[in-house]
C-alpha cells in the first residue's frame, strides 16, 4: 500500500512517500510506523485512508491511499 | 437552491494559490460576487501571516503544504453544511501554498448570503472548521532559517 | 493601545461615499489594512441593495440620507467600544450617502486584530450596531418611482 | 431653536429645517409637533440634542440643535 506523510511527519520520514505491505488495519500500521520510525513514538497524528479520516482499527486494504496527517495548522 | 446548482458549486470551493493570497486576487473575487443581485451581504476573512515573537526570533514567513485533494473534499463537506445552515447562496475559500511571508495574505474566505447574519456565522463556521479540520500545514520560519511546526489553537 | 493612537484613529472611522462603495475602493482599503505586519486577521462586512421583491414591484435603489454629524460621532463610540471588548487594532466604515441600484455595494466595514475570533466578533458588533443605532434613512425606490422607507430587522 | 427633520419625517414637514420657539423641554415639543402636523401622531420617532438622543422630558435651550429621527435604516 501507498503510504502519504505530510509535515513535521515528512520531517521525520525523510520522506514524503512510500510503499508498505502487512499490517491489516491502521491499528497495526501505527505500531510499524513507530518500531521503524522511533520519533513517532508518542505523537499526535491521525490516519487517513482514501481521503478519510479512519478509525483506530480501520482495516486496510492493498489499493488503499494512506495518509500520516500531523495536527492540522492550515489558516 | 437545487441539487444542480448545489452541485456545480462543488467544483471550485476550495483553491489552492502559489505564495501569498495577492490583493488583486481578492479584489477580484469581491467583484465577481458582488454581481449577484440577489444577494445582500457578504462576510470576508482575510489571515495575514503575522511576524509573531517565539522564543525572541520573529516569523519571517510560513511555509504551507497540504493534502490537497483531502482538503478540497472536506473543504466541500464544510460549505456544504454552512450553506445549508445558514442559507448562503455561494462560498469560496483561498489558500496559500508553499511560502508566505510576513505581512502576506494566506487565507480568503468569503461568503455570500441574502440576509447579514447568514453571511457572518457562515463564514464564520467556515473559518473556524477550517482550521481545524483541513489537512494544511504550517511551517514557521525563522530569521536564522530554523522553523517550527504552527500550532492551531 | 494608548490614549494617544486611540484619538487619530477617531478622525475617519466613519465615512459618507457619494453613490455607491465602488469595488476599486475597497481593494484600496483591503491593501492599505494588509500592510499592518503585526496584525493577523481582517474580517470585512459588505452590504448590497437586494432588488427585493415587496408588493409585486422589486426595489430598483435605496437612497440614502443621513445626519452625518451625529452619524461619525456614535460610530466612533461603537469603534471604540469593539476596539477595546475584542483588541482590534483598527477598524472603519464606509457607508453610501444618495441613490445606491439594485445590486450595488452601499456598506463597507473591516475590522482588523492580532487573532481571528477578535477581528470576526468586532466586525459583527459594529455592523450590528451600526444598523441600529447610525442616524442613517435609506428611500426604497421601485420602478414607477414610487418609494417607502427602509425598515431594519 | 433649530429643528433639522430626518426621513420619513422630513417627508411629511415638507422640509429638513426650521426654527420653533417655545417648548423647555422635549416632550413640549413633541406635542406642539404633533399640533402643528398630525401625522406625526402616533409616529415612531426620537429626538436629538445636540446630537445624542435625548429622554423624553430633556430641557431645552434656544442654542440647542435639535433633531427629528424616525427609526434608522441604514446599510
């Protein structure tokens, strides 16, 4: 899957796009993101799937457009 | 207003503008939507990045990215249900992309409505959910070109 | 804000426009506002004669008069009373005196502070206020040049 | 005392201006206006002193600019 990051979060990354594939809901995705990104550990952001604000344990699937969205500060 | 209208609408509520919101931008803008006859009031919010102090360093400029197609969807939503709650006939949002400098203009947002209070609590709730729920963000760039990442309060 | 900048500001808060508030006006306004670095947010209200429908006729201008002495003297009490409930930084009105169409611009008012909640309540008030309170009259007139007086809500 | 008339009020006197000598106070005037044109009667208006809005018994003095106003409509 298709994994998005923007702001403080692309900071971190070095990166503000890459490829993942395993974990079945986002629930398993954050867990990932911080054992292969520590600084992520403790930080507030919320999952996006499709455009979509998910839930905790919103199931993923292969096709899915995934998004890392730190606290918004548009405006 | 009908599903047709309501839908056109739709196309163009959010834009995204490289650099700072220039001012004959919005002078045009408030043109084009005083040319409704119907209409009676419009409500205008215009953001200018603001050389704050933080920690003794001023702001030189913010830096925005965004979610872009995130952001127009939502952006959607939320004049959408503006609309439908205080009865505005249209409603538009710019906003600046990549780097603004201090004493620039980054957001415009207005909207038009027959009656005043429908046109300031619109664009006021349109204001307030933006900042809050569109995905953009602000990076704050200081003088000795260090940044931080804005906070939304 | 000291006494001192608080008395300047009271020279020109409210001023009369001969016809309608043209657009090219108020860009000019909405630029020389957007130079203030410290300031964040300007939230503007405009005002336009709907060509409402009363009677079966629909109203073709409103003409206005006004007692312009007393009018400027209570809209700098209202400016200053916003200025100091909501820390606006400045704030003016533009208002047409005479015969303004159907579909023209009658009413400008911005309100400029540091945050954006300040700037949006004071531009409310004042706009408020002002439809209450200025010794302002506006004609309705309607095609067969027939009129009666403009009532506020 | 000069007496500068408004709107609707200025409609009906059929003029914006005029001079009136007599009443010591406001509601002195009002009566006398209302006399003087009877459709003023039952009319909705204030009156100014020098340019603020006077109670209904406010005293008057020969200097004062007084100010007839209907209910306002403006923007």
């Amino acid at each position: 899957m298709k994994i998005l990051a923007f702001g403080k979060i692309a900071e971190i990354l070095q990166k503000d796009e890459m490829e993942l594939s395993g974990p079945e809901d986002t629930l398993a995705l954050r867990k990932r993101l911080e054992i292969d990104f520590p600084a992520l550990q403790g930080m507030d952001f919320k999952i996006a799937v499709n455009k979509k604000i998910a839930s905790e344990n919103f199931r993923l699937n292969k096709e899915a457009e995934i998004a890392l969205l730190p606290p918004f500060s548009g405006g | 207003m009908d599903f047709f209208s309501r839908s056109i609408k739709m196309i163009a509520q959010l834009i995204f503008i490289k650099g700072s919101v220039g001012s004959e931008l919005i002078a045009k803008e408030i043109i084009n939507f005083s040319t409704m006859k119907q209409v009676g009031a419009h409500s205008i919010f215009i953001g200018q990045v603001r050389n704050d102090l933080i920690g003794g360093d001023a702001v030189q400029a913010i830096e925005y990215t965004a979610y872009e197609e995130m952001a127009k969807e939502k952006a959607s939503e939320i004049i959408r249900t503006a609309s439908g709650e205080f009865q505005l006939e249209e409603a538009k949002i710019l906003h600046s992309i990549g780097k603004v400098k201090a004493g620039e203009i980054c957001l415009f947002v207005i909207a038009v409505s027959k009656h005043r209070k429908g046109a300031i609590h619109g664009c006021e709730q349109i204001v307030e959910r933006l900042k809050q729920e569109l995905p953009i963000w602000g990076k704050e760039i200081f003088s000795d070109d260090s940044h931080q990442w804005k906070v939304n309060r």
